[in-house]
C-alpha cells in the first residue's frame, strides 16, 4: 500500500519454496525528491500437512450368501492435495477387501458365516511428510437366510358315502434350513365347506 505501508503475500501453489528478497523503497515529495530503501527476506515453506477429511459411513445389512459393496470418499485439503491411499484395519471379516485407490468395499458372505454384527474401521492415508490418517467405523449386520418350511406329500383319500373321513397324518413338517428355529403354523383350506369350514 503506497500509504500505510502495509505489504500483503500470499504465496501460490505455482511459486517455488525457499528464500525470496524484498527491498522497500520509500520517496518523499521534496524538492529534490529523495527516497529511502530496506531490504527484508521471506522464508516460504511448505504449510503444516493436516490429514484428510472423510465422508460419514452408515450401518448397513447383507444376508448371507450376498455381496456387499460400499463407496468411501475422502478430501485431501492441502496445496496441492495429496494422494489418498484406502485400507482397512485389522478385525475386518475374513474375505472382505477395499481398493487402494478408489476405496470401494467389497465383501462376498460366506454361506458358513455366522449371523450378526461386525465392526469394520476405514482408513484414508495421506502422502504428506508426515503421513496423516483419517478413520471412520461402521457396522455390517449378516442376517439370517429365511428358507421355506417342508412338509411331505399327502396320499388322496377315497372315500365311501356315509364312512367317517380317517386322521391325516401330516410328516416331515418343519422349519427348513432357516439359521434360527420359528415357529410353525399349518392351515388347511377346502373348496368344499363341508370338509374344512371357513
């Protein structure tokens, strides 16, 4: 500023880092004009590196059996921004992987894998001097595979008129190959309201 003084910088990404000289040169309006001179240095140097920013992760579900894919993303606020390196900390399920450079989760449940939650914790490195993380954690919640109940096939049954209809006996009722034991209901329907009222 040619009237206060004051000297405002504000180095860019594009100006190379060390020692720069700057002379100030300050004139009078006399008769003759004379002028004054100092000179100062300016250090630049590399800002501090501060660790990547992540993006939230939810709580999420997979049956077992089913692919599990989740996107992570990350922002590197430094000049320039740094490069982000993904990775996953120890404790993730077994089979579960990211992508080093995209940060994509993929996990693939394993039929023999048991219901219920696991843990898994992200990490976005950075490739400052020194190194900078970030984590986040979430939940992956295995569910239980439902399967149909089985019951055996039923012989026909002849009838005469007037004979009392004899017990069925229904077999190989059960709950299937479901993860956890339920509760089975049977119910029967007849076109004839005779045979089985509504």
């Amino acid at each position: 500023n040619p009237v206060t003084g004051e000297f405002v910088w504000t180095p860019s990404s594009a100006q190379n880092l060390g020692v720069k000289s700057v002379t100030v040169r300050v004139n009078d309006n006399g008769h003759p004009n004379l002028s004054a001179t100092t000179s100062f240095r300016i250090e630049v140097r590399t800002a501090p590196n501060t660790a990547p920013i992540m993006a939230g992760l939810s709580n999420t579900s997979v049956a077992r059996g089913g692919l599990l894919k989740i996107s992570n993303a990350a922002a590197d606020l430094d000049v320039p921004a740094q490069t982000i390196t993904w990775s996953l900390l120890n404790g993730a399920p077994p089979g579960m992987s990211i992508d080093a450079v995209t940060g994509l989760i993929t996990w693939r449940v394993g039929e023999s894998e048991l219901p219920g939650g696991y843990s898994v914790t992200v990490t976005a490195t950075d490739n400052g001097t020194p190194p900078l993380s970030a984590r986040q954690s979430f939940v992956v919640e295995v569910l239980p595979v439902n399967a149909a109940p089985t019951i055996l096939p039923i012989q026909n049954v002849v009838l005469k008129l007037g004979a009392a209809a004899p017990a069925v006996l229904l077999m190989g009722i059960g709950p299937g190959a479901a993860d956890e034991l339920q509760k089975i209901t049977v119910s029967a329907v007849s076109d004839h309201p005779a045979i089985i009222p509504n």
